[in-house]
C-alpha cells in the first residue's frame, strides 16, 4: 500500500499545474494534502470525483485559508475533521481515518512564523495532539503532513542561520523529541541518513534550483509497527508548490 502526502499550496493554484495527471500516474492508494486553502465546494470537479477513490477534505473557517484533504481507494471505517478541540479544529488542519488495521492523521500543522502567539498556538497545537495520540497506543498510527518544523541540523541546509527561525527553533524541534519519545518514528530517517534531502524550498529566493531546503514534511508511524513499514521517499522531481510530495510503503 502506498501513501503519498503534499503539501500543495493552494488545491486550485496546483490543479492549474497537471495535478490530475499526475495523481493518475503516481497511482497511490492514498492521497493526503495539505493547505488547501478552499472549502469543498471550491475543489474543482474532476479531482473531487476521481474514479476508484473516496473524497474527504476539511476547511478552515476562516475562507482561503489552511485546509486538508484525502483520497482514498479503502473505505475507511470512521472518518472524522476533528482532534476533539475547537480551538484547533477550526483551522481545517486535520482528517483522521480509521481503517481495518491502522489509523492515519493528515494534519497540516501551524506555522509559528508570523507572530509569538502564533509560536505559541503551534507550541499548544503539538503537545495537544501528542497528548490526544496516546489513546491509540495500541493501534498502527500513520501521522503525516507538513509538521512545519525540521528535526535536526541534517534536515536542512543552513542550520546555524536558521536556529532563532520559526521551523527550527529548539522549542520546536523538541515537540518532534516528545513525538519520538511517546513511540513514533520518522520514517524517512528510518532508511535515510544522508544530508541534502528536503521537502520545502523558498520560493522568493529560487532555493530549489540550489537546493537550499528544509525538510518539514514527514510521516512519523507507530515504532510498534515498523515492520510493516517497506519503504519511505521524498518526491523532489515532483514540482508545483514550494513543497514537494513525500510517501511511505506500508504492507
């Protein structure tokens, strides 16, 4: 089973740019997506009803804003937009679906760039949902999405620049050590640990062609379960948004 995970930056900004086609060709069992920016009614027609798949998505309340959606081939089980806190559910940062043997989140989380209290709602969302993760400690949880945090110096390419930056700062990267710490693992990294592998590049300074990234999108899984994991990868010839698509194997 493969899932494939990206952040789009905009569905109808990405729809513009082959998204249909290359949904079809990458032939994933499951399609996550973050910051949709749209709610359900604004998604064009033709990738909410793409043949063989289920649809789900969740918007923000505010218009333009945030937004997550999945494709599905598996029915799940139990589909909800909800972490059970209206503070953060009603950003449209998340969807959890059950299905017979395992549980995924598709979370697209804050970025706490833009001001302090928005450092700090970040900083609340992670240990809320951390905390609200334990409930399934028994279950195989697939948690994937743009994290908009790097874990460590090897997860982006100028680390000692970026320390006192919102994605790297230690208060940050410390709620990855608690993700870790409460019995997940980064996939990725759990085959990969070489440098120069990132998800998200800056557009206004042209990193990409540099590649002068970050790597903040991840799927983090059950340790429990990583026998089922088969293979995880990072997608950077696939352009479009300022991220690039990531996916794991799982059987």
């Amino acid at each position: 089973m493969k899932i494939v995970s990206w952040n789009v930056n905009g569905i109808r900004a990405i729809y513009k740019k082959d998204f249909t086609a290359w949904f079809k060709d990458e032939n994933a069992d499951i399609v996550c997506v973050q910051e949709t920016k749209a709610g359900e009614t604004q998604f064009p027609k033709d990738i909410k009803e793409i043949n063989g798949y289920n649809f789900y998505c969740s918007s923000a309340e505010k218009k333009g804003y945030s937004g997550v959606a999945v494709w599905s081939k598996i029915k799940p089980d139990f589909v909800i937009a909800s972490i059970e806190n209206k503070v953060f559910d009603n950003e449209g940062r998340i969807i959890r679906l059950d299905f017979k043997d395992f549980i995924i989140f598709n979370v697209y989380f804050p970025n706490g760039g833009a001001s302090q209290e928005r450092l700090k709602y970040k900083m609340e969302f992670y240990d809320y949902l951390i905390k609200y993760l334990k409930q399934f400690k028994d279950k195989t949880v697939i948690i994937c999405g743009d994290y908009n945090t790097a874990h460590f110096s090897i997860d982006l390419a100028r680390p000692k620049e970026n320390e006192k930056v919102s994605g790297f700062m230690p208060e940050e990267r410390e709620k990855l050590d608690n993700l870790v710490s409460s019995g997940f693992i980064d996939t990725f990294r759990y085959f990969n640990k070489e440098p120069g592998n990132y998800t998200w590049w800056d557009y206004k300074t042209a990193a990409r062609s540099r590649n002068i990234g970050w790597r903040i999108d991840h799927f983090f899984m059950s340790q429990h379960s990583v026998k089922r994991l088969k293979s995880a990868d990072i997608k950077k010839s696939v352009s479009g948004s300022d991220h690039c698509p990531v996916s794991i194997t799982v059987f």
